[in-house]
C-alpha cells in the first residue's frame, strides 16, 4: 500500500507539474496577445514612444536655452547701440514756453 501511495502522489505531482507549465505557456500567450493588441492600439492613435518624446523634449530644452542666450545678445547690442534716452529734467527745449505770469 506505501507504494501504491507513492506511485498516487508521484503522478498527483506531475500533474500538478505539467497544469503549471500549461498555465505558464497560457499566460505568456495571453500577455503576448494583450501586448500586440496595446501596441496596435498606440499606433492607431498615434501615440508616440516614451525614447522619441524624451528626444524630442531634450531638443526643445536646447532651443529654448538658445532663444534666452540670443535674446540677451541681442538686448546687450542693442543697449551699446542706442543713445542713453534722456532724463525728464534734461528734456530739450522744444520753443514752445509755457505762459506765465505776464
């Protein structure tokens, strides 16, 4: 009787065994599927990939890191080039006088 014992548990085992790797072949089946079936959707709805939009991201930082670099050159250019405006108390004198006490 122990062997005939034996004999039930061993084969309860490699059933167990063999419903684990068929159900290990069916998840991977299933999660390949979903992932097609992700991807395809992604595509459709024009989704970009995570790799191109940090690329892309990266770009647009430099640029923008370009546009304050030039704005300040040009800002400095132009203040070497422009005559200091002058001062309220230094306004030229247009010949027009106010008229005062007469």
């Amino acid at each position: 009787m122990t062997q005939t014992n034996n004999r039930l548990i061993d084969e309860i085992a490699r059933l167990a065994t063999d419903a684990a790797a068929v159900a290990q072949g069916a998840r991977r089946e299933v999660e390949g599927a979903m992932r097609s079936q992700v991807e395809r959707l992604l595509s459709e709805a024009n989704v970009v990939q995570r790799d191109d939009f940090e690329a892309v991201k990266a770009i647009a930082v430099r640029a923008a890191d370009e546009v304050d670099a030039l704005r300040a050159r040009v800002e400095a250019l132009e203040a070497k080039l422009s005559p200091p405006a002058p001062a309220e108390s230094e306004a030229p004198d247009t010949g027009h006088s106010a008229p005062g006490p007469q």
